[in-house]
C-alpha cells in the first residue's frame, strides 16, 4: 500500500477524489469560456477588416466628395449585413437547441 495511502485517512481521500471529479468541471467551463473569448477576439479582427473593406469600397464608389451620403451608405450596409448574420446565428442556434457556453 502507497505511504500516502496509508497517512490519509478515509475522509480525507474521499475529499481528494471529489475535488479530483470537480476539477474536471472547472476545466470544461474554462475551455469553453477561452473558446468564448477567442471566438470573439477573431470575431473582432474580422470585424475590422470588413470595416476597412467596406469604408474604401465606398471611398472609391462615390469618390472623396462623398462625405456624408458615404457614411450613410456605409451604416446601412453594416446593419443590414449584422442583421442577416445575427438572425441566421439565431436560427442555427435554435435548430441544435444549442445553449451559450457563457
């Protein structure tokens, strides 16, 4: 019999076992927690770089001059696109019956 099996004494070992079994949640919830987050992170870099892409297309369609109606233009694309991306989100979360890690 191992020496540290021997010292425990059988509540203690009991307790050890649960706090083992309980860390196994504990790393569930922070590896979903670190997917949230990196999803996000990516989420935002792509964010940016349809920002960029979006802001020169309409840079170049309606030239410098385009100031205003430019800016106009560019916040009705953004919406429309985040509203059909949020409502698809929505709806293949639905059909999986998918709940937030979060």
């Amino acid at each position: 019999m191992p020496l540290a099996r021997r010292l425990l004494p059988e509540r203690s070992r009991r307790r050890q076992a649960h706090i083992q079994r309980g860390g196994s949640a504990v790393r569930d919830v922070y590896l979903a927690t670190m997917i949230s987050l990196a999803t996000a992170a990516f989420g935002v870099v792509a964010a940016l770089a349809w920002n960029a892409f979006i802001t020169e297309l309409v840079k170049q369609v309606l030239g410098a001059e385009g100031g205003l109606i430019g800016l106009l233009i560019y916040a009705v694309v953004v919406t429309i696109l985040a509203v059909v991306v949020i409502t698809w989100l929505g709806r293949l979360a639905e059909r999986s019956g998918s709940k937030p890690a979060i």
